[in-house]
C-alpha cells in the first residue's frame, strides 16, 4: 500500500466517524451519499471499526452507530477549560444567589465524576464530596439527569455496561422497569434527583448541560436533606438551576 492510499484511507476513516457523530444509526447507503466513499470502500472501514470495538451494526437493514467506546478517542482532550472558564463563574453566581453548593460533573467510564464545586465557599456545605469524585450513574443526581438527556445510542451503551457491572450502585440496571420509570419521571420533572443516595445526610437536583445537542455535563445543587427535599428543592431553585445551566451553554 502507498503512502497515498493509506492517507487516503485515514481521511475516509474520519470522515466516517464524523458522517455517524452527526447521524448515529445512518444506513449504509446515506453514509455513502453524504460521504462519497465508495460502496466497497466503506463496508471495509464499517467492518474494521466494528472489530475494534467503535461501531455497531443494529436492527434491520445495513444501519451503524457509533458505541461508548468511540469516546476513548476523545480521551486525550481535556475539558478543563471550559468548565474553567464557562462553568466555574457561572456556578459561582449561582451558589451566592441561593447559598448552596453547586456542581459540574462530567460522564467517563460508566460513572458521573465531580469536575468543579463551589462548596469551598458555601457556610451550608456538609459533605465530604470534593473533586474527583466517583458518582454512580442510578443514584446520583447527574447520572440521572445525563442518562435522561443523553442520546438513545449513547444511553444504550451506557446501561449495557451498568448491566454488567458488578459494583452495587450499578445493579439497579438490570431492572428495566426501574430504568424506564427513572428516566420517565426524570424528564417529566425536568431535573435529577438523589435524595440521601451519596451520602447520609445530603439531597441534589441536577439538570443537564448541552452542547450541539449533546450532554457534555451537568450542574447541579446539593442541600442538606433534612432541610429540603428533591421536590422543595426544585420549586425553589429550578428556574435558577436551568438558566445557569443555558448560561453556561451559551458561553460553549
């Protein structure tokens, strides 16, 4: 193989992934038109991608989507910046207008992570959460709200994993009726909840961050739980909550 033909094959690689980034679960004959790789051409990089793990066939017919694993690719970009810079003051007006904590967690590897607080400056913290911290994606506020918000084929993944997981705050996704009723009730509400799931004595309401109609995060609010409840909560502080949330959108 030349240099030329295997330039040629990266660049119709990537043009793929980007043609399936913007249409998940396209056929094969609208990845053809919208991409110009010929037929032959494009079942053999389909095929080589989904070896290694980064598409899938599904359902009837020649459709492919993308799976969890394509994100690894993204790995090596950090998003610190824009939780710095877009997020963090954002987070901060919010937490001097209603005294509580808040929070941006971001998804990676089958969980919700802590990425930024506020709680260094809230008299009403009383956690111990801090940066870096590990949040089941069934029992936190954001896990729900990013599984809620999320696309299908990025859900789907998702919860395929959490089945197999045998860490106790993923079990709950082998039950597909408590799944099905959690998202429901999720985006009826508008919010995720956790009420005394990560610790003992604290509650939160979250709500997705989106960009390009994607979750790149979520931001949310921890309180105390005996002084509110998920629901006080959100009759008090969601219409804050979202327009932050649209905030740090706009700035994205």
């Amino acid at each position: 193989m030349t240099e030329d033909q295997t330039m040629r094959g990266v660049v119709r690689t990537l043009l793929l992934l980007r043609s399936l980034n913007e249409n998940n679960g396209a056929r094969v004959s609208e990845l053809a038109e919208k991409t110009a790789i010929p037929r032959p051409s494009l079942y053999r990089i389909l095929e080589t991608l989904c070896r290694l793990g980064y598409v899938r066939r599904v359902g009837e017919g020649e459709r492919y989507e993308l799976t969890v694993q394509v994100r690894t690719l993204s790995d090596g970009f950090k998003d610190e910046a824009w939780i710095r810079e877009a997020a963090l003051p954002v987070m901060e007006a919010l937490q001097r207008d209603i005294v509580w904590p808040t929070d941006v967690a971001t998804f990676y590897d089958g969980a919700m992570w802590l990425r930024e607080t506020t709680r260094r400056h809230s008299p009403l913290t009383i956690d111990a959460a801090t940066v870096g911290l590990r949040l089941p994606m069934l029992k936190s506020a954001t896990g729900k709200a990013y599984l809620a918000y999320c696309g299908d084929a990025e859900r789907e993944a998702i919860l395929q994993n959490l089945r197999r997981s045998r860490l106790p705050g993923d079990a709950r996704a082998r039950d597909s009726r408590y799944v099905k009723e959690l998202l429901a009730t999720t985006r009826r509400n508008g919010y995720g909840e956790q009420y005394r799931e990560i610790f003992p004595k604290t509650a939160a309401i979250a709500v997705p961050i989106m960009r390009e109609k994607r979750v790149v995060g979520c931001l949310n609010i921890s309180f105390i739980a005996s002084a509110l409840k998920p629901r006080d909560a959100a009759a008090r502080y969601l219409d804050a909550l979202t327009a932050s949330a649209a905030a740090i959108q706009r700035k994205l």
